[in-house]
C-alpha cells in the first residue's frame, strides 16, 4: 500500500515536471477556471450549482449530507431564509495578502425569491464565503476543516470558544484560498500546454492519495466500513467527500509546490550547510543516553560463583560473534529482562536500573559488551546506542539532517513568493463577518 502510495506520488509530480519544463509565462485563466469548477461542481453541487455559479447565493444543495450548523457568521447553513431582494451572503471584508489592500466588492447579485408557498425548510443550502474570479469557495468545506481542529476550542468558554472558531475559520478560509490559487495556476499552465490527458493522470493521483488516507485514517480508529466512518465524521462535523476533496486538493498543491521550487530545493551547497550548523547549534546538542541489552545470570542458580561466572562470560562470548542477544536473553537469562527480550530499564543517567549498572553503561561504546558483577549475580550487557552529551558532530547524518531543514526553508519561501504574487493578481473576494 505504501509502495502505491509513493508511486502515485511519483508519478504525479514527474508528469508535472515533464508538462513544466520550460513554461514561465501565464495563459489566460477562463479555460483553467473551467477545468477547476468542473471539480468544485461535480463534487459539491452538480449541475444546478454550475448553472447558478455567476450569482453567488442561497442555493439548493444535492449533496447527500447535511453537517451540524456553525456559530460562525450570521447565517447557519439548512436554516437561512433570505427576505425577497436579500442575500444570506453577507458584505465583503478584505482578508487580503501581507501589503495588499483588496479593494471592497461588489455585493453579489440577490438570488430570486421562492414562489409563493414554496418551502424552504429542510433543504440543505450552500453558502459562498469567498470567490477567486469565477470560483466560488463555499462555507461548508471552511466549516469542515475548522471542525478538524475541534480539540482546539471544544473545552474553551462559549465566549472563548465562538471568539477561536471566528479566528480559526478566518484562518482556514485563507489556506483554502492559497491553495485554490495554485490549483488555479497549475491548470491554467496545463491546459494552455494542451496537457488534459496529463490533467487527468494528476487528478488519478490525487485521488490515489486521497483514498489512501482515508484508508488509514479508518485503520487508525478502528472503524469497518464506510457507513460507520461516515457516521463518525457527520460526529465531528465531516464528510465523506469532503475529506477525499481536502486531501486530493491539497495532494496536487503540494505537488506543484514543489515542482515549482524543486529547483531551488535540489542544490543544497555544503557551504549553506555548514553556515547553518555554525549558526543553530542549539539545535545540534545532544544529551546522555544509552539504549543496552542485558542478560542476567543468577548466582544461586549454581554450585559456585565461579561457574555462574564462567556461565556469563559463555553468553557474553556468543553475545560478541553476533548470536540475537534478545534471543539469548529470553532462552538463558535468569531475571526479569528475560521477559522483555532483554531490553535495560532506563536511557538516562538517573533512569537507569539496576543504578549500579549505571557507571559501567555510561563507560560503554555502542556495541561493546561486557559482564558486570553485582552482590546477587553477573549482567551480560549489550550497549546498542551511545549518544555522549555535546555538540553532535557534522557527519553524514547530520548533513542529511540540515539538508532536509533548509530545502524546508526553501519549499516555504518559494511558495510564500508563488501564493503572494498570485494573491496579488487575482485579488480574491471574500464574504465573512
């Protein structure tokens, strides 16, 4: 299953690669706007929602389920009614870009009054807080990722608690944004490059990925199939869908991502390396610990102490050419690690028991093993790890270690730089309190 998982992954962003290479100027969006609401439809609203796109407002949802309403904004999704002329949508706020004011909008266009008699009651509604051009971003799928966080504020004060879901909603509605903005970018350079076979094979992977952690998200909490999770998630304010779509989506930005500044990310210099070293040594401390094996050899069990001793140094012998000490442990050891494949108590001075094995443990190298005397028998001990306090030293590990902190470093100020510029250029509006 991991191997799939790592394929898709692959596969996807080597197609991207292949499509990138060498394309650096922007085609026009109406085509990729197309191609992204092909998706946000076919998923959220269907048909009648595509047809309504162009008036964001109050409309009649065919999705199956129906989440809990929020205390976010004035609205509840199931129960608003707009008078005749009104819309549940309410006026525009800027949640704009580090330095960038967007300008107010433009109220979007009420929707028509019911009939006469027609009722209202009961039907899922779907209302747009955000839009991107012609892209609508809708309430719900900002409701589910702040219930996702809901171990954040559910113990807070009701004052406490509405004030964080305000904060986290507003927070999670700018990631949703970002990331419609990539996606928004990505199809747009494919589908100018002609690439809709290539769009397809991306979606597959995100799909891939997608189900992928759904699978293990219901591994994880032990549910058995899909009617549970789903009760599970309606619980916790989720969907079905709407997980699988958070997870493609954000599947395919990332993917892009880091495409976009694999580049970059790829030329790790060693100079760059030992600079930060040098500079966050902090980070580089290491403190006293040993992992050890032990095997003890009771004195009692014997005639003499010297042939218990003699025992010892017999394990300690086969111990030495390589034989599994956890093996020995549990087959000829004579003390409660026996029962533990012979694993030690303890990592840490101060931790370690038996403590008077302490002084020898700490004396010991990785590998070494030894037989120590004590007033009722022989440890055999095995050290397997041996980290000394200090400075880790700047080998191979630890290059390894600031490499993958840097080309982090890299991945994020790229993509600030893609997501600020994009920002810029779209200027997507926003209707919140």
């Amino acid at each position: 299953m991991a191997l799939g998982r790592r394929s898709a992954r692959r596969f996807a962003a080597a197609a991207m690669v292949v499509a990138l290479a060498g394309c650096s100027a922007r085609p026009g969006t109406q085509t990729a706007w197309a191609e992204n609401q092909k998706m946000d439809c076919l998923i959220r609203c269907g048909e009648e929602l595509e047809r309504e796109a162009k008036q964001p407002s109050v409309v009649r949802s065919q999705a199956p389920e129906v989440l809990p309403p929020t205390t976010v904004g004035r609205a509840e999704v199931g129960t608003a009614k707009p008078a005749p002329g009104k819309s549940v949508v309410q006026d525009p706020v800027n949640i704009a870009a580090p330095d960038v004011v967007v300008p107010p909008a433009v109220q979007p266009a009420a929707a028509a009054a019911p009939a006469a008699g027609e009722p209202l009651a009961g039907d899922a509604q779907v209302r747009i807080v955000a839009s991107i051009g012609k892209t609508p971003i809708y309430e719900s799928e900002v409701r589910e990722a702040v219930y996702n966080r809901l171990t954040e504020y559910n113990r807070l004060p009701d004052a406490q608690r509405q004030a964080k879901e305000k904060e986290l909603f507003r927070e999670e509605l700018r990631k949703i944004i970002e990331r419609e903005l990539v996606l928004d970018e990505m199809f747009a350079r494919l589908t100018a490059m002609k690439q809709t076979a290539l769009l397809g094979r991306v979606r597959d992977g995100a799909n891939k990925e997608a189900e992928f952690r759904i699978k293990e998200i219901k591994k994880e909490i032990g549910v058995p199939n899909d009617e549970v999770f789903r009760d599970v998630l309606r619980a916790r304010g989720l969907t079905l869908d709407g997980l699988k779509r958070q997870f493609a989506r954000g599947f395919m930005m990332n993917s892009y991502l880091r495409q976009t500044a694999g580049e970059r990310m790829n030329v790790i210099a060693l100079d760059e390396i030992r600079e930060y070293y040098a500079a966050h040594a902090d980070e580089f401390k290491a403190e006293e610990k040993v992992v050890w094996l032990d095997l003890f050899v009771m004195t009692s069990r014997f005639k003499t102490p010297d042939e218990a001793r003699l025992y010892a140094a017999h394990m300690q012998a086969k111990a030495v050419k390589g034989e599994d000490f956890a093996k020995l442990a549990s087959e000829h050891g004579m003390g409660d690690s026996k029962f533990r494949n012979g694993a030690g108590i303890g990592e840490k001075p101060g931790e370690i028991f038996p403590q008077d094995l302490e002084p020898t443990l700490l004396a010991m190298n990785a590998g070494q093993v030894l037989v120590k005397e004590t007033e009722t028998g022989f440890h055999v001990l095995k050290v397997t790890e041996r980290t000394r306090a200090g400075t880790k030293p700047l080998d191979e590990k630890v290059q390894a270690e600031i490499r993958r902190k840097i080309q982090a470093q890299v991945y994020d100020r790229e993509s600030r730089r893609l997501v600020d510029t994009l920002w810029k250029r779209s200027q997507p509006q926003v209707w919140i309190d």
